[in-house]
C-alpha cells in the first residue's frame, strides 16, 4: 500500500513531504498508545495510593483523638472501666478535619474482663478495647480506609501517689525537710531547697521514685536563685538506702545539677539513680484526671450530681439565711432532742470568719463530724454518716463571693465505709482530723486550708502574734488546686511545701500529715496568694508521710488517674 502510495507523484514536492508527515506521525500514534495507557494507569495508581495514605492517616488520626477523648471520659466519670460488668464504652464524636475529611470512630469491648497489675509500684487495673476508625476520601468516595487497634486503658488510682500533681510540682522548702512516697507530675518538676538539705526517699511500703512527664529540673520557675541546697534523691533498690544529690551529685563524670539541662540525661540519671529519676525523654507519658468542673455545686458536678440523683449521700447547703442538710434524699432538722430525721442543734452553722491570706471574711459553713456522726455527747441520735452508704458528703454555701466550708470535731470519723468530704469551695479543716481509730478519708475542694487545735475564729482578724497554733495531726488524701507561679511579675506559688494554706504561726510546733497531696487544677474561688512568711503565717516542723494504706484501702470516688497502651493493629 505504501509503495502504491509513492508511486503517485504528486502536483509538487510540498505535497509528498506533507504525506510522508502524516505517515510518519500516525506511526508513532500506533506505537505510542499501549505508552501512554501505561502511563496514565501508573498515574491513577500512584493517586489513588496517595489518596489511600492521607485517608489511612485520617482513620489514623480519629484512633488519636478517640483515645484522648475516652481517657477524659473515663477520668471524669462519665464511664468505668473497672466495672466489668459494663460492656458498652460510649461512642465518641466524628473527628473533622480543615480539608473535609471525617474519621468516625467505634469503640468495642474486647471481651477482656479488667485485671489489676502491679506497675512502679503502683496497682494499676486494665482492660483492653478495640478502637475501629474508618476515613472515606473526601475527594473520591470509593477510597475508604478502616484501622483497627487494640488499646489497654489503664487506670491508677491517684491517691497511690505521695504527691500527683497535674500541673508544674515545686518543692522548695526553706528549711530541712523529707517527703517520702512516690511523686508523680503531668508537666515540670522543680526541686530545690534554701541552702538546706531536702530528701526524697521511699516510704515504708513502696519504692522509690519520681516521675516528670516533662522535664525535672533543680532549679526554681520563678527564676530566683536560692535552689542552692542539696537535694538527696533515694537510688533504687539500694540498701541500705543510698541517696544521690542532684545539686551536686560529687561524680565529676556528671554536671552540677543533674538534671533535665544534662545532654546526656538518659544515661546520667539512670546512672546516678538506677531509674529513680525519670522524664518524658525516659518515655513518662501524661495521665487523664477529672478536671474542676467535676466538684460544681450543680448538675454539672459530679459528686453533687450522684447525691441528687442516687439520694445516696449527705448533701450540706450553707448560706448566711438559713442551712439545709440532706441524708439520703431526707431532709433533717436540728434538735435539742432527737428523734425521727433529727440532728443535734449547731451541727450546721454559717458564721463569718476573716482570713488573712485572702484579705477578707470567708462565708463559713462549719459541719461539726462528731454531731453528725452521734459521737460523744450526742450518743442518743442517729449516727448519720454511718447511715450513708455511699462515704460522699457534698457540702458548699451559697455567698457568691468568698464562700467557705469547715470541718470540725473530727478527730473520730464515724464512718465504717470511710469518708470523702467534697465542696468547690475553699476547705478548711479545724484541729485533729481523723487520727482516732482511722478510716479511709479523702477530702476534694478549691483549696484546702489547716487551723491548728488551737484556732480561734475571734482572734481571726488579729496580729499573727495572737494566732498560735498547737501540734495537730490530719490523717487524709488531699485533693485541692494550688496558685500558679509567675516569673514575670515573680510570684512562687509556695509549693508543695505550702499545699496545706495555713494562718497561724507553727513555729517549732509540728503538722503531722498522714496521707496523700493531689493537685488537679488551679484554685477558682481562693485568690490569695502565697503571702511568704512572718505576717499570714510562719511554717510548721512538717512532718509528712504518705499513708500506704490509701492504696490498699482507697477513700470512696478516689479519682483515676487514666492511661492508654497502645497494642496490636490491623486494616481492614
């Protein structure tokens, strides 16, 4: 054909050339079509597989968020792994994304009943669930992606630390002091003293050791200068124990401090203290905690909310015109003589009484625990809190300004189920508490505040010098929130050393601490701030221990402080 083809002579010799073009170009369209098909199926492949991959980190990202979400549901109450009889975890929201992309989200109980293991020391219970995130393409709906992981949900008990606190912990203390147990931050440890020796060492049940989920460092936030003490840090399984000072830690192979500035950090400290000592470079990760809404005197509280909707509980509403107390769900009246829903005379009381660090007279509403519970003198009535079940008093006043809630005579706590004292208000605890045939108490508030045996609420407004206090002894866990410290302008939040607000002058009498120092969030309602010392207060001998049996006997609604493993995954 092509030869007929050029036998014909054309009109010119454009014409040929024009035809042997056309021949030449339909040539190459033949051989270049199976090319180019190639071409453009490779090209719809690799798409496709990058389509495919932002879709995978899509599902990806849901099982991230979904994680974060089910650790503060469950932190914050609204579901209880520990329960092995609850079988159905709730759902969380689609996770959105700023290009379309939506990743849903399932989470299934793996039919893994709960199981308690023993982690640092800690009695940790964990269940496994299956978290299946599925993420459609949003620019090609025929690319959906499903990932599937296995998470362990691991809850810890947060009153099986010393000390757990989920903002910046400081320890500074100005003069000699101990803290024995374990510690445990969300964030920065500072750890310092004022030229005096301050140990950190195991208590009598447990080993040591000291956990930072950011960065430990010995210095202070503020930025001020007297972190210059020593700072005796207990060595792991030594014995007997041996301790190694982190502001001068003597080996000439580590720097002066070792601490978190250290570039070799990982070696030096599991070198120094043989994994006493860790941060988030050691792989110390967050833990989810109830967050302050939990204590709100409404239906949004937690603890208020369970009293009001179980009526199990004693409810106690302080206001200047009148109180009201509730036990079970019955409204009791005060008596001089007892009788049906009966309390004695002067069990609730609201008076005004002026506290130095806030500048201002507090709403007190005082609860007398030795009337409520028929103790002494008051055998003929009816001992309410053996009558609540559930271990939970709420109690708050209504003064919107400078609300305050008190415990008194509670020295015994007639409680056999223990006692956890809840209030979103400032706590203030009057005198011994808990330190006669001791229970299981825990008391959780805005702020929690210590007068001695010796207080006197008439002496309240006067000089230091009149406010004296007596050696007093509080055998319970503490959940309260503290100030923040500020560099600019310098304010020291007084640490955990000052966690306990005091108004008195201690000096040389000692504060005898059984128990457990948990700080959740920041103070709402108390607004002073630490004052130092010498006008508000002076420090006491602080003679604190943790109280181990807080982890084999926990108060009632101890909070969880929850982690998540991740384990296993697959696509499907």
């Amino acid at each position: 054909m092509w030869k007929e083809i050029l036998k014909v002579k054309p009109a010119n010799k454009k014409a040929q050339a024009l035809i042997l073009a056309f021949m030449v170009i339909a040539t190459f369209v033949v051989l270049l079509l199976p090319l180019l098909k190639k071409i453009f199926y490779e090209n719809e492949i690799l798409n496709r597989q990058k389509l495919e991959k932002e879709a995978f980190y899509y599902a990806g990202g849901g099982i991230d968020e979904g994680i974060n979400w089910f650790r503060n549901q469950i932190a914050n109450f609204n579901f209880n792994p520990a329960d092995p009889t609850v079988l159905n975890p709730p759902q969380p929201p689609p996770s959105v994304y700023a290009t379309g992309a939506v990743a849903n989200l399932v989470i299934t109980d793996s039919g893994i009943a709960p199981a308690s293991i023993v982690v640092d020391g800690t009695s940790v219970t964990v269940r496994p669930y299956i978290f299946t995130s599925t993420c459609t393409h949003p620019s090609n709906a025929n690319i959906r992606v499903t990932i599937n992981q296995v998470v362990l949900i691991r809850l810890t008990g947060a009153f099986q630390y010393a000390a757990f606190y989920n903002d910046d912990l400081e320890l500074l203390p100005g003069a000699d002091m101990t803290f024995s147990g374990r510690i445990f931050s969300n964030n920065n440890i500072y750890l310092g003293s004022d030229g005096r020796t301050l140990t950190i060492g195991k208590s009598t049940a447990d080993s040591a050791y000291l956990r930072g989920a950011a960065n430990i460092y010995n210095a202070r936030k503020d930025g001020g200068t007297n972190a210059d003490g020593a700072v005796k840090i207990e060595v792991a399984d030594s014995s007997p124990a041996r301790y190694v000072d982190m502001h001068d830690p003597l080996d000439p192979s580590y720097p002066n401090p070792l601490d978190s500035t250290d570039v070799n950090w990982l070696s030096d400290s599991q070198g120094a203290w043989n994994g006493t000592v860790q941060t988030s470079a050691n792989g110390v990760t967050k833990k989810a905690v109830p967050v302050v809404g939990s204590i709100a005197s409404d239906a949004t509280g937690y603890y208020y909310n369970y009293i009001n909707t179980k009526n199990k509980g004693i409810l106690v509403t302080g206001s200047t015109t009148g109180n009201t107390i509730k036990c079970n769900g019955i409204t009791l009246t005060e008596s001089a003589t007892p009788g049906t829903n009966k309390i004695p005379t002067g069990t609730i009381i609201t008076s005004s009484v002026y506290d130095a660090r806030e500048k201002t007279n507090i709403k007190m509403t005082t609860i007398d625990l030795n009337k409520l519970s028929a103790g002494t003198g008051y055998t003929s009535y009816t001992n309410r809190l053996s009558q609540n079940t559930s271990g939970l008093l709420y109690a708050y006043n209504t003064d919107p300004l400078h609300p305050g809630v008190r415990l008194v005579n509670g020295s015994t706590i007639n409680s056999p189920q223990g006692l956890t004292v809840v209030t979103k208000d400032p706590l203030y605890i009057k005198g011994d508490y808990n330190n006669v045939a001791k229970v299981s108490s825990a008391v959780i508030c805005d702020s929690v505040n210590l007068l001695s045996n010796n207080w006197d609420d008439a002496k309240s407004a006067g000089a230091l010098s009149g406010r004296v206090a007596w050696t007093t002894t509080i055998n319970t866990a503490f959940v309260a929130g503290v100030d923040t410290t500020t560099a600019t302008p310098k304010q020291y939040n007084g640490g955990l050393e000052n966690y306990p607000r005091l108004l008195e002058d201690w000096s040389g009498k000692n504060l005898n601490i059984n128990g457990s120092f948990v700080e959740l969030w920041n103070t709402q309602v108390a607004q002073g701030k630490w004052p130092g010392t010498g006008t508000v207060y002076n420090p006491p001998n602080r003679v604190w221990a943790y109280d181990a049996n807080l982890a084999n006997n926990p108060p009632p609604f101890t909070p969880w402080a929850v982690e998540a493993q991740r384990g296993a995954w697959w696509k499907s």
